[in-house]
C-alpha cells in the first residue's frame, strides 16, 4: 500500500484539528541549548501542572525545535498570539499558567518585535521553533512532503535540476558549489548504482546551525534528501553526523522510522516506482571528516584521511560509485524550491549568492544565538540590530566568519553585504555559518593562534606542509604571543603560510593559514606590539608577558 | 590486491575510447602520455627527473610527502606529479623557482619534524631522505627542531623500528598491506603526532600478523626501519623485488 497525496493531505487535516482544538499551545524549545538549561524538566512540570489543574483539553504542552536566541534559555512561546518568554524555569510555571487569559508576564517578556526577529528571514528555519520535531504528522500538517510528491509525480527528474539550477543555491557547506551542477554531473553518470550523502559532520568551532536544523526539523533534511536522490538516480543515502549530537542523531533516526512507516522512504513512494532509503552514520569527531572525501572513507570503514581529486565524488564517491554530497542546509534549502519554484528563490539574496543563510550568532554581542538572514544582509545589521550591539557598551573590533578556514574581518568592512563574493574579497570564507563577533578585548594574535592550534590538532597528517606547516606556525604564534617573537618570525609565518596553502592536499590544509594571513593582513599592528614592545593591545596576553619576561 | 589499486584514480566516462594519447608540455617540451599516466611517469620516460619520497613503484598512489611538486604554468598552482595525471594541453614545469623552493621547504618540514642525525644513523649514506637534501641542495634547516622523544622498538627477532627516523611516507604500510598481505603496520593518532604502529599498538616483536618477511624495512626510505646488527651506515636497501613481484602479478605467476 502506498501513500498518496490524500492520504497526505488527511494526515495534515487531522493534524491542524487537533492542534486548533486547544485554546493555547505552549511550545517549549527541546533542542540541545535550551535542555542544556532544563527545558526538559520545564516541560515536564507544566504538563503535570496543566494535568493537575485539569486544562489538558485546553492546553497543549509540547515540544518545540531551536527559536534561535539560544544564550536567553529556557524559551517558551505561547501561541495564539506569539508572546515570547525567556529564561523561564519551573517556578514560573504557575506565573505562566495564570497570564493565559489575563496579560503576559512581563517579567520574563522577550519582545517579539525586537530586531533580533524581525530582521531575519526564517527559510531554512521556518518549522524550527513551531512544530515538535518528533511528530511527522506536525511536518506534514506544515505542507511537509507536498514538494516531495510534487517532484516525484509531475516532475522529471531533469526539471528537478533545472528547478535547483534557476534557483542559484551554492552548497553551504563552506565551498559554495553550484547544487545544480553538482546534481546534473551525478544525474550524469551512466552508473547503476550512485548514493546520496548528507554530510551532518559540522566541525567548525562554536558552529551549531546544522545540529539545529536537524533537532528542529529533521524531515526537512530526509525529503531534501530523497528529492535529490531521486533527481540524480540514487536509491540509498546516508546522513554522517558527528556522534557528539545524540539528540539530533536520535531525531533522525525517528523521523526515518516515522517517514518509513507511513511510506514517505522506502519502496515505492507515492506509487512514483521510485524507492529511496537513508542510513545514519555516526562520525567520531575528527573535523577532517567533513572533508568529503574523507567522510566517504570514514562511511566505507576506512580511517577519514582525504584523498586527492579528482576523481570528485560526483564521479567517484562511495564505493566507488558516483555520490552526491551535500551539506544539512544545502538539503533543507530543497523543499521550499520544489514547492514555490527557482524563480521565487533567485530572488531572494544578493546578486550572486541566492535564498538566506543560517548563521551561528557568538562573542561579544549583546543577542548570540541561531540566525537566518537573506544573503546580502550587511556585517552592521547583524552585529547591530540583531545582535544589539557589543556587550558593555565595547567597541567592535572585527568579525570571525568561516571558522578555522576563514578570516577576520575589520570595522571598515562593516557594511559590506554578506555573500560569498564579498567574503572571499576582503579574505575570508562564507564557510559552514560561524560568526564570531570580537571587541577591543580580543587579541587578534590569539584569535589566529588559536585557529591554528586547531588546524593542528585536527590535521590528519598525511601531507608534509600541512602536518608539520601548522605546527610550526602555531609554535612561532606561542612565541610571539610570549612576548619572545622577533621580527624574523614574521617573516617565517608569512613563507610557512604560504606553502601549507599551496602544497597541501586537502582543503584544510589549504585554508588553515587563512586565519593567520588576514589577521596579518589587517592587524599586523598587534603582532608588531607583541614582538617591538612586548605588549598586547588588548591586554590579554598582558600577565603571559610579564610572567614569561620575569 | 587488485592490480587497479597500483593506478591512480581517474575520472571514469561512459563510452571513453580505450588508452586515449593525449599530448602536453614539460618544460615547454612536448611530450605525450597515455590516459591515466601521471605526470612523474611521463617525466620519467622523458628523462626529467622530479624528486619523490613517499612514492614507490610498485605500491598504490599516496601522495603525501608533496616532494614532487609541480607547477602548471597557466595557473601557478602547485600539483603532486606523482598522483597528478596530465590533460591535454596542459603546461608543466618541474624546475621553476617556485617548484624548487617550495620542495626546499617541505624536505626542511621534514628535517624538523623529527630527529635526523645522519651522523649517528644506519642508513647513513644509503638514505633517500639524505640523497633528497643533497639533490636538492639543502644545507641547513631554518624551521625550529622539534625533536620528539619518541621510543625506539627493538622487540622484533630480527627489525628495529626507530621511528623518530621515521617520514610518515607509509611505504611500510602499503607494502605489508598490499604486496605481503599482513597489514600488521598502521598510523596512530592524527596530525603532528601520527605514529606508525605495529598491529593496535603492540610492540612489533609481538605482533601476530607480522610474517617477517622484511618488506617494510627494504622499502623504508630512511633508517626509520633497519636490520637489527647493522651499525652506522651498514643498513643498504634492497628495492628491486619490488618490481619484479608486481610484473610476476601482472602475469598471474605466483
Ligand atoms: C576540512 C574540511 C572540513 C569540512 N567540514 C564540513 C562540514 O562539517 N560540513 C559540511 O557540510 N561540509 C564540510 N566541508 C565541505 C565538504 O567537503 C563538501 O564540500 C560539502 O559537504 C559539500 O556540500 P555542499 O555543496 O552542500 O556545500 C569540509 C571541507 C573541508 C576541507
Ligand atoms: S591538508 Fe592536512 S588534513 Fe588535508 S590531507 Fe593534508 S594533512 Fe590531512
Ligand atoms: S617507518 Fe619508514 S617506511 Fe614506514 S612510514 Fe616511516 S619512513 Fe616510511
Ligand atoms: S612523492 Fe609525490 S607526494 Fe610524495
């Protein structure tokens, strides 16, 4: 028995009855941040208090996917009328209770309008943080799966592509790959066999947005998936996630149990003769990993080392077998382009990057958290209006994007509009969507020490310049930041930087100086001050100097 | 092993025409190579020598140590000729001055990373690594040493494994892998403190895969792997069985 578009449209019909039979509905975020600082247990108390003050018919408590201002958890949001709370806690459940026929407490108000919200534009994010990830029929009751079926039943699988292609969306895992060529060079292949893979690897320092995607809305990413497996001829893919995500491991899992259930993977879907199945795979950590050759050796049982391309993937992936792989947002951009077509998404964005992207908020400003905002969108409206400014009134020093692969950005780039074009023009990358936001405390030389540390620590060692280029580079960093650096050292980062990016074999090698070379490019000042006057601008490495010169 | 392990990876089209010829340059010389040739064994053919250090005949394609650059000569980039095949009209330079400098600089990485006192050494003398400074012209390292203590293991009947020598090039582990078919050799750990282990980290003499048969220390380019009783500048290589074992493959005599 197979599924159709009734039975579909029925599941969402009940659905949307049953939610609008409550007066209220309380959603409680349960991705990682908000359990971190007990939602869980929110929740459970306000269930038992709503039992105990026999509401249950009225109300309805249940859990919601990531609302984005993760630092201000607990977040509860309650609907009709979307009054945001923040900070909440089991003592506030009774407060909660009390205000739903009377006036919201304003004790724990977060403003619904504040430019934290109301500058974003939620695509990729649109369920997460309104429907309960764990419950299908509440994705489906979101027009879930209504693009699947429309892909698999009125459209070829070429028209899928041409779709994608119109749309412009660039891959967000960091390279910013055209997704429709990459799908036509696999559709492509003349191969019986070929895989989809969804690389869930996210190593990033301090990058969250793909784990959130997928605690939030993890269906998103399954019908992302078999619209692509089904565009370019694949019958069996995999979703590599890093294993310290449990919680978004586990939703996946049961959102596949869930889609298998009902016939939405599996054999046959929507009677289309087009079958499609998923596998989780569990990645132990190593940032390398996300490297997509490496990840395709680490699912095929082989330590995750790079290996040379070409062969790309798309030709040669897993097993040997062409291989689509793209990242969690890249799959999550797929459904809304199937439902209102590449048109409508081209114009969103700027004029060479399309659609939005999801950002991971951190450092020093006021309102950190998950963000989505159009590509475009400029440097001073996050900092500023969505991220309310530097804390303590601090002066804005610059602005990490890109991870241990991009660079830092100074206030003089402030309004610049975000895009892949224009960050790689000022030296760095759109990398995966962290964004680090730095005040006059930071030490830029710490901040790039700091990045090559970690490109040291997470090199696989398999290429020369990269394995022993980042040791030394970072060796020399320690140095100077010790206060014992002389100006020949300057010189020998800038020749070691320089041959780990033109020699390595693999991306991370290739871009783990970039850290170095665009602090050097625009705060070399800092450097200078650490190896002249033995002192740190920002007075960070102040007592390693004094302690080290003593 | 499957004798296509030995090839490099190419990009497979349906439909291609069986051992295509295609025609670029090296040097400005034009030189032509058959599909899937890399560009150090076209070089080779044509009596241009390019420097190599994890590369061995014989074994799979690993392109690690970067020794062997190249520069394509339309965009700059550098390339490793040893797992890079050519494509048709492609210009290569082998000697250019950023190629030369840039192998100066990773052989100097390789000096650094562990301790490399020839002085003292086995393979003094008969040592790749050794050759490569001279060839290269490299007369002293200006990156700090870092000099890991690391163990020596002497465990084995007739072997020792001495791996602050050691380059990480791998030939050990693909020849025991791929040629004897023990795979008793592997890397521990990732980046600046990789280590080749014997079986999961047991000491070598120990290990139960191990066959002694010694192929890991004749394609070992530096002292890193030696016949116990050698002293300074005793230990010579023995490679050609390399070649010899591959062409008996080839033609499915075992
Ligand atoms: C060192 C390194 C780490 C990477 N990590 C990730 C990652 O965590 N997630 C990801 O999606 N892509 C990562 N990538 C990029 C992938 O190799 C690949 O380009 C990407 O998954 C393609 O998907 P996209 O086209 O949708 O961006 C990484 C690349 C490198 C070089
Ligand atoms: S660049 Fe670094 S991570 Fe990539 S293959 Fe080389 S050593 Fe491994
Ligand atoms: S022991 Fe010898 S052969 Fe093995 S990796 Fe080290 S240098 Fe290479
Ligand atoms: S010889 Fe080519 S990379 Fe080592």
């Amino acid at each position: 028995m197979t599924l159709t578009l009734d039975d579909l449209k029925h599941v969402a019909e009940t659905e949307n009855q049953r939610l609008s039979s409550y007066q209220y509905r309380i959603n409680i975020c349960v991705a990682a941040g908000c359990l971190s600082c007990g939602s869980g247990e929110l929740k459970t108390t306000l269930k038992e208090e709503v039992k105990q003050r026999g509401l249950e018919d009225r109300i309805l408590v249940r859990g919601v996917g990531c609302m984005g201002p993760c630092s201000k958890g607990p977040l509860v949001a309650v609907q009709p009328g979307n009054i945001f709370y923040q900070g909440c806690s089991g003592a506030d459940v009774d407060a909660l209770l009390d205000s739903l026929d009377t006036e919201p407490v304003e004790r724990l108000r977060c403003p619904a309008d504040h430019p934290f919200f109301a500058k974003q534009h939620k695509l990729v994010l649109e369920n997460c943080g309104v429907i309960d990830p764990e419950r299908i029929e509440e994705y489906i009751a979101a027009k879930g799966y209504e693009p699947l079926y429309t892909a698999l039943r009125t459209m070829a699988p070429e028209e899928v592509i041409e779709e994608v292609s119109r749309a412009g969306l660039r891959g967000r895992g960091g390279g910013g790959y055209p997704t429709g060529l990459k799908w036509s060079t696999v559709a492509n292949a003349s191969d019986r066999t070929k895989y989809v893979v969804c690389n869930a690897d996210e190593g990033d320092p301090g990058a969250f947005m793909d784990r959130s995607v997928l605690e939030s809305d993890p269906h998103r990413v399954l019908e992302g998936m078999a619209i692509g497996a089904y565009a370019v001829g694949a019958n069996y893919g995999y979703i590599y996630v890093r294993a310290e995500y449990p919680l978004a491991v586990k939703r996946l899992k049961k959102a596949i149990i869930q889609a298998k259930r009902i016939g939405l993977l599996g054999e046959n879907i929507f009677n289309s003769g087009f079958s499609f199945d998923v596998q989780v795979r569990l990645g132990a950590g190593a940032f390398v990993c996300g490297e997509e050759t490496a990840l395709i050796a680490s699912i095929e049982g082989h330590p995750g080392k790079p290996r040379p391309r070409p062969p790309y993937p798309a030709a040669s992936g897993l097993r040997g077998c062409p291989t689509l792989i793209n990242n969690v947002e890249t799959f999550a951009n797929i459904a809304p382009i199937i439902r209102n077509g590449g048109d409508w998404f081209s114009r969103i964005g700027s004029a060479e990057s399309k659609g939005t992207k999801v950002f991971a908020l951190a450092g020093r400003v006021k309102q950190t958290g998950l963000i989505e905002v159009d590509m475009g969108t400029t440097l001073r409206e996050i900092v500023y209006d969505i991220g309310g400014g530097i804390v303590q009134e601090g002066t804005f020093k610059a602005v990490q994007t890109g991870g241990p692969s991009g660079g830092c950005i100074p206030e003089q780039f402030l309004d610049m509009g975000v895009d892949y074009g224009s960050l790689a023009k000022v030296g760095s990358i759109m990398g995966s969507g962290g964004m680090i936001i730095m005040d006059q405390q930071s030490c830029m030389v710490d901040v790039a020490r700091f990045f090559m540390e970690f490109c040291m620590s997470e090199s696989c060692g398999k290429c020369v310049p990269c394995r022993v280029g980042t040791a030394q580079i970072h060796e020399l960093l320690v140095k100077i930041i010790r206060g014992r650096g002389e100006m020949s050292d300057l010189a020998m980062i800038e020749e070691l930087c320089g041959l780990v990016k033109d020699a390595s074999l693999c991306g991370l090698g290739q871009t783990a100086a970039n850290p170095v070379i665009s602090t050097l490019r625009y705060f070399k000042d800092e450097y200078l001050a650490h190896i002249q006057e033995k002192r740190c601008v920002a007075d960070s490495c102040a007592k390693v100097i004094i302690t080290e010169a003593l | 092993m499957n004798p296509s392990a030995k090839r490099p990876p190419r990009q497979v089209t349906a439909g291609e025409p069986q051992a295509q010829v295609l025609t670029f340059k090296i040097n400005d010389i034009d030189v032509s190579a058959r599909e899937g040739e890399t560009i150090l064994s076209v070089a080779n053919r044509y009596n241009i020598t390019i420097p190599t250090l994890c590369h061995l005949d014989g074994l799979s394609p690993y392109g690690g140590c970067r020794i062997c650059v190249v520069e394509l000569k339309q965009s700059g980039k550098l390339v490793p000729a040893c797992i890079t095949c050519p494509m048709e009209g492609m210009e290569i330079l082998t000697h250019s001055q950023q190629v030369m400098e840039s192998r100066k600089k990773i052989l100097e990485l390789i000096f650094s990373e562990r301790n490399h006192v020839c002085a003292v050494c086995v393979s003094n003398g008969h040592c790749e690594l050794q050759q490569l400074a001279t060839d290269l012209g490299l007369t002293h390292v200006h990156y700090a040493y870092r000099y890991p203590h690391l163990a020596v293991d002497a465990s084995h009947h007739h072997f020792v494994l001495d791996p602050n020598r050691c380059v990480l090039c791998l030939r050990c582990v693909r020849v025991c892998a791929e040629i004897e078919g023990a795979h008793t050799w592997d890397v521990m750990g990732r980046g600046i403190s990789s280590q080749i282990v014997a079986d999961l980290n047991q000491p070598w003499g120990s290990s139960t895969t191990c066959t002694s048969c010694g192929k890991c220390v004749q394609v070992c380019p530096t002292g890193a792997l030696y016949e116990k009783g050698k002293s300074v500048a005793e230990m010579v290589k023995n490679r050609e069985f390399l070649p010899y074992l591959q062409e008996m493959r080839d033609r499915k005599h075992y």
